[in-house]
C-alpha cells in the first residue's frame, strides 16, 4: 500500500461556514475533516447566536483536490453552510509579500538630509564618475532575480532607473511615459523619473 502524503500548510483552507448552536457541531465538523484525511488545525468563532454559530475552520490538506475534497466534507454535514472558502498560500501571497524598507534610521534631519536630498545628489556624483562603486553605494547588490530562466537587474541612479536584462526577456512599466518596454537579453532600458 503506497505512503499516505502528510497535510501541510502549503495547502491549508479555512472555511467560514455557519452551523446549528447545539454542543455536537463542532465535534462533527472536526470528525468530518479527520475522516477526509484532513487536520483541523484551528477552530474560531467569528459570531455567535442563540441558534447558530459561525465558525473559521482552518483544515491542512496534502493537494488542492483533497482541499475541496474536505470543503464538501464540511459542506456534507447536517446543518451547515458554506459561506467562503479561503486558500491560505493565495492569502499570503495578496499583494506581494516582499517590502521595501529603509535599512537606515531615518529620525532626524539630519538623518534626512544624508540619506535623501542634498546627501544623495553627492553619491550620484561620485558613482557618475566611478561607476564601479555603484554595487558599493546603492542596492544593486541585492537586486538581481531569476524568474523561471530570465535573469535581470534593476539600479537606481540619478537618471531613473536602468532594467539591465542578462537572459531572457522583462516586461518593464515606464510610469513616466505610462508605457510597457520589453527589454530582451543583452539589452538595457533607462526608466527616467517623473518631474
């Protein structure tokens, strides 16, 4: 007989469903998941009323099929109604999950006036005429990504910034012009900013 796949958050669901307010439900909805193969992992009353409650029922499956295969495992349940299914990867993922943020203090003028404006006209001067210091004094370093064979850079300059494409192809938005550049291997766009 072939190993059963372990449930993982990789492909956790939680289902907001309401279900009769008498003691069994939730033993039953648990009982449902259990024998779908799945794990509860968490279990929270979101309202609460004299006759039914609403509950999130956060299950881990091993695949998606087994997700909706526990979501018309709870849907099966006397009494209950689905309201909404959540994949909990797509809920991370809303939005991006990659911030950028100042690895620098930024609290007083001072603070202010090195990092930004007149402090950074001073560094665009010296990397316009030593380039080889750009990796040194901005964030190239951390700015080269590999997406499925495509391979490029981004570097913010005091012109804009230039999208330097190694392999592949990137599709670039220029805000300035509000138009969309494919920049192919070997090549470079100059995105310059707004004024």
């Amino acid at each position: 007989m072939p190993a059963m796949a372990t449930p993982s958050a990789s492909y956790s669901i939680t289902v907001r469903l309401e279900v009769p307010a008498d003691p069994a439900s939730v033993g039953r909805l648990t009982t449902a998941v259990g024998a779908a193969g799945g794990a509860v992992t968490a279990l929270d009353v979101t309202e609460s009323h004299p006759e039914r409650i609403v509950l999130d029922v956060t299950c881990a499956a091993t695949d998606q099929e087994h997700a909706e295969r526990l979501t018309d495992a709870l849907r099966d349940v006397e009494g209950v109604a689905i309201r909404k299914v959540s994949d909990r990867t797509f809920l991370l993922h809303l939005g991006g999950k990659i911030e950028i943020r100042s690895k620098v203090p930024l609290r007083t003028r001072d603070d202010l006036s090195m990092a930004y404006t007149p402090g950074v006209a001073r560094v665009c001067l010296v990397i316009a005429a030593q380039p080889e210091d750009v990796r040194r004094l901005t964030i190239k370093r951390n700015s080269v990504a590999v997406v499925r064979g495509t391979q490029w850079s981004t570097t913010e300059t005091c012109a804009g910034t230039l999208t330097r494409v190694m392999q592949g192809a990137v599709a670039v938005r220029d805000k300035r012009t509000g138009t969309n550049v494919v920049v192919r291997a070997n090549r470079a766009y100059l995105a310059r900013p707004t004024r």
